[in-house]
C-alpha cells in the first residue's frame, strides 16, 4: 500500500445527474453518542445504490467503501461540519454509519 494519500474521486456530472432523483428520501437517523463520539446513520434508498459508480464499492465486501467527505457529500448526503462515515452496514448496504468527536461540555 502506497504512503501517498489518494484524494476522492468526485463524480461527473452525469453521475450527479443520476443521483439527484433519490436525494429528497435519503433519511437521517436521531444523534446518539458515547463518551467519546456523537453517532448517526444515514439510510439511502436502496436503488440508490445501484446509480452509485462501482468504484465507490469495496469489491472484496460489495458494500460502499469509506468513503471521504467530498464523495459523501456529493451523493446528497447533508451533515453539519465534523462527521466522518466510518462503517457500511454489511447486511444493510444502504446503511451508512457517521461519527464526530462529541463537543465539550458548556459549563452551567
């Protein structure tokens, strides 16, 4: 494996093209977090993924790899500044699992 970082792979705009027609009925689970990180998962429609270009697939797993945050993005996925995808959901491939650093406590 190469020590250079590779960058995201942006989609043409064809591919966004595709793409737009699923954006409206991506659904956005609630937040949930540990000591550590704030969670969510983001559930795509499920023909979504059969528009997504096949190099945004892990070809060992058939699940999207991880991917960056401009790639996330340019699939419609919204979020606020900070959340990174970190996990598909293996036996739910349309699943996506986000985690940030959970903010600090505001002192009352």
């Amino acid at each position: 494996m190469s020590a250079k970082s590779v960058g995201p792979r942006l989609l043409t705009v064809a591919e966004q093209g595709r793409l737009t027609e699923f954006q409206d009925h991506i659904h956005y689970s609630v937040r949930y977090s540990d000591d550590l990180f704030e969670y969510r998962h983001v559930i795509l429609p499920k023909n979504m993924l059969k528009v997504i270009p096949k190099d945004y697939f892990n070809t060992a797993t058939g699940t999207l790899r991880i991917l960056q945050e401009e790639e996330w993005r340019g699939l419609g996925i919204t979020q606020s500044l900070g959340w990174e995808h970190y996990e598909t959901h293996a036996p739910e491939p349309h699943i996506l699992l986000f985690k940030r650093p959970r903010p600090l406590d505001k002192p009352e």
